[in-house]
C-alpha cells in the first residue's frame, strides 16, 4: 500500500512535517499532546477554543504528515504524539522562541508565561541579552 510517505522525496515529507507545525492550531494540539498521555477529541476540545470541524481539519494535517497518531475506542477518538521526538522538537523551539525575544524585553514575559514541555530546556526568564551567539559578540571571521 503506498502513502503519502512513500510517494514523496524525502525534502517534501520534511517539509511536510514543518506544513503540520505551520499552524497556531496545531501548535497547541501537539503541546497538549506533549504530556505523553492519549487525549480524546471532546478532551481537546475542551481545551481550545475552536470548532469540532475545525479541530478535525488540523487533526488531519498532523496525522498525514506523522505527528499525531488516532486510536479509537468505542465511539471516542483518542490522539498522542507519534513520538516522544515531536515534544522535544517543540521544546526546542520554545527554547528558541525564548532566544529569539530576548531581544524584544517587551516579549520576555509571555514565553515564560507558556506551559512547561518535558524534554526541553526551560524558557528563559531574562538576562542581558550576551549568550555570545547574537552577532555583536561573534568573533570576525578570518
């Protein structure tokens, strides 16, 4: 049975995997999901201020390009992540995120504001900015 995977150079399915993580949307199911546990569609929704339809359009962008992963049980559909990597790859975004508005103090606030992820670094709360990887502190180049 081919897939959407199998079909696919394998550039395309990479960036398939950044189209699923594209989205404010789905941004927040995979960090819902983070916690390792199943979560039913009604849990989901109850989380986020989105429409059923609208939840099972984003849900299936995740599941096509392999982020989630459904099972259903009776007449509930329950969701996890499809690898305990996609936490990490979220956590690692934070922590960029978290480099990112180091710059805009304005901005500093809201990502500690932002729920815990395991398997990341945690956000940064503040510092002066010198990490010596912004421009103004790398040596020239030779």
């Amino acid at each position: 049975m081919s897939t959407y995977w199998d079909a696919r150079p394998l550039y395309e399915v990479k960036a398939g995997l950044f189209q699923g993580l594209s989205h404010p949307f789905r941004i927040r199911v995979l960090e819902l999901l983070a916690d390792g546990t199943e979560h039913s569609v009604s849990e989901l929704l109850g989380a986020m201020d989105l429409e059923a339809s609208h939840l099972s359009q984003h849900l299936a962008v995740l599941r096509r390009n392999r982020l989630v992963v459904s099972n259903r049980r009776g007449s509930h559909v329950y969701y996890r992540l499809f690898s305990p990597t996609v936490a990490s790859l979220l956590a690692v975004a934070r922590h960029l995120l978290g480099e990112l508005t180091t710059a805009d103090a304005a901005r500093v606030g809201d990502i500690t504001s932002l729920p815990e992820l395991p398997g990341g670094p945690a956000p940064r709360e503040s510092d002066d900015g010198d990490d010596g990887h912004s421009p103004a502190h790398r040596e020239p180049a030779s």
